[in-house]
C-alpha cells in the first residue's frame, strides 16, 4: 500500500500535528514502509493456526496470569492525593488543543 503525503497531512491535523516538510517526507518514507511490512504480513497462510486470546507458558496453565484478589476500591481523595490540579475527586490538566 502506497501512502501519500495528502494521508500523512491528514493524519498528522487529526493528531493536531504540525510537521515540517522534511518530517512529512520522512513520514510518508517510514509509515509507507511499515504498511508494505504489513501488507506481507497478511499475505501470510494462517487458515491452520488455531486463534488465541492469551499466551501462556508450557508450565503451568495459567503461569502467565497473576491471582485475581478482590480489594476494596482506592476512593477519589486516595486517587486525586497526588494530582498537581484537581477538583471535586478528577484530575484537572491544562486545555492542549485549542480548535
């Protein structure tokens, strides 16, 4: 798939980006480059691999996955404690895009 420096534009307003020209011809370079990467990898037969939701190690069934323990839930003062800003129990962060 071939990408074109219109999609890297497009991209880069949707991320509120302001690239320089260079950095919109490296872009279209290195994205380019990883959408062919995956343009082969989908080339790739999987029809006789079974599908998977978690990997896990030959050793134990669960050997991977920690012990679900029920604990009682930190409260918004807890959370908040350490917040630069906040305000009735959130976090309160600086506008980033003005639009």
């Amino acid at each position: 798939m071939k990408l074109t420096e219109k999609e890297v534009r497009y991209v880069a307003n949707l991320a509120n980006l302001r690239l320089t020209e260079e950095e919109i011809a490296r872009m279209v370079h290195d994205l380019g480059g990883i959408l062919e990467q995956m343009d082969r990898l989908s080339e790739i037969d999987t029809g006789a691999v079974a599908p998977m939701a978690q990997v896990l190690f030959e050793a134990e069934e669960t050997a991977t996955l920690r012990p679900d323990v029920e604990r009682a839930p930190i409260g918004d003062k807890l959370a908040v404690a350490n917040a630069a800003i906040s305000g009735n129990g959130y976090f309160k962060v600086p506008r980033v895009i003005e639009r």
